[in-house]
C-alpha cells in the first residue's frame, strides 16, 4: 500500500526536510515520540494486534493511537522507506532489572543505513529520544543520561546510564533484519500470556519536552529531569479524559477490566 506521507507527518506534526539525511531522521524520531504514545490500551480494550503496514496505519494514523514496540518501529520503519532511507527492522531481547535478557522478538528495533549506521526507535518507550550511532565505541550524551552500545558476543547490547550513575543494560539485538511474520508468535504472547507485563496493566506513556508523562492504570505520573510527581485519579472518567487531553487519543475504548 502506497503511503499516505501527508497524513503520517500530519500526525506526527513534522514540517521539517524529508531528505534522507541523519538530521532528519533526528527530527522524524523526536517528533514521533512527542507525539505518538508508547501504550497497550488495545490488549485490554480486546482489539487483536495486527502486525501489517495497512492495519497500523490505520490505527496510528486514521485513528491517532499509539501502540507497542511492533505497532509504533513497524510503521515508522514504513514512512523511512518511503523518504528514501535504507532500514531493517531487528530483534532485541529486552534486559529485566538484573539485567538479564529476554528471548529474541521481544522488542523491534531499527537500523537505518546512510554514510554511517544507525539505531533507530519510536517504541521503547523512557529511552533514547535520537538514534543512536551504531558504530560508534563511546558513550552518546542526551540530556542526564548517557548511552553506548558494545559487542556482547554476536550480538550488540545497548546500555543507559544516568548521570553519575552505573551503566544498565536496555537490550540485545542482532543485526539480522526481519519481516512483521517473524514477530507474530512473541506478540501474540505480548498480549494474551498472564507472563507478559503487557496484560498485568494498562499503560500509556509520552514524552514531552521536558520529559516524560505517563498513566500507568489510574496513576498519573510526569517526569522532568530528576524530578516525578505522581497522583492517583478519582474514576474511569478522569482516566478517558486524560487520555483525551494530555495524549490525544479520542477514540472510545471499552476496556474489559478496570483495574485500580
């Protein structure tokens, strides 16, 4: 399907250069990740994932929704191709709290390819808001944090670290590329296994300009720099209303349980 590249940046609010250059594919993932949220309302809304160009274009744009790692790096991977940019999307293995791996497809990455390599991601929700470059061996200053990505072995393990902090890692991945059919059986299991943190709990989350907001159930919580303020809402009602106002998802979902 030909995409529709007016009502993509439309919905990314993106007036900037389409050249396939490192500034605009800067530019590009910052203003997805302002404007598209990182969330799984749709697993307990009970509307089945469909991991197609046409279906997400659908949701994310004619819907203006968000998603999860294979939804929001699935379609930009889809709107780089179509300005010219050489991507291929990847399997990582998300890292736990003891920074222990996950299994491959749990996360899509991306790789896009110019003079130099990059690793690009509109779909893992608190990290990176640049791409980050592939070969580079130091670390990669943004804002407090600082990232790296090392040679584990055959993989590539990228790592975040806060300011005067310890490195932590975020995921392993290959640089093997895939197609949405290599994703299917993991996000099946994103959605329907009682494992999967993505069924424990509705989240929805955005980062702003100077940081990051975030309902997780019926907390409420905004991040800026070092500082978070979190607050518990009265009902559903404030729930949809703050869906509405501060990540502009209008659509009505009927979630199966409400949880608090």
């Amino acid at each position: 399907m030909p995409i529709n590249i007016p009502a993509y940046l439309d919905r990314i609010d993106y007036r900037g250069s389409l050249l396939p250059t490192p500034e605009t594919l800067r530019a590009l993932q910052l203003a997805h990740l302002r404007t598209v949220p990182f969330e799984n309302l749709s697993i307990h809304a009970g509307q089945p994932i469909v991991l197609n160009d046409e279906a997400l274009f659908e949701k994310i744009v004619g819907r203006r929704r968000g998603g999860f790692c294979y939804e929001l790096n699935g379609l930009f991977a889809m709107l780089l191709r179509s300005l010219g940019f050489d991507v291929k999307m990847l399997s990582a293995g998300v890292a736990n709290s003891e920074g222990v791996f996950g299994p491959d497809f749990d996360h899509m990455t991306l790789l896009v390819t110019l003079e130099n390599r990059w690793l690009a991601d509109v779909g893992f929700g608190d990290s990176f808001t640049e791409p980050l470059l592939l070969d580079y061996e130091g670390e990669q200053k943004e804002g407090s944090r600082a990232y790296d990505i090392m040679k584990n072995e055959d993989r590539l393990v990228m790592r975040q670290r806060e300011f005067g902090g310890e490195w932590k890692n975020q995921y392993r991945f290959s640089l093997k590329p895939h197609e949405y059919a290599d994703y299917e059986e993991q996000c099946v299991f994103q959605q329907t296994s009682p494992l999967s943190h993505f069924t424990k709990g509705r989240i929805c989350s955005l980062a702003t300009s100077t940081g990051r907001i975030t309902l997780s159930e019926l907390r409420f919580i905004t991040t800026t720099d070092s500082e978070k303020e979190e607050r518990t809402l009265n009902d559903e009602n404030e729930y949809a209303a703050l869906l509405r106002e501060r990540f502009g998802i209008v659509e009505r979902l009927n979630f199966r349980v409400a949880k608090c």
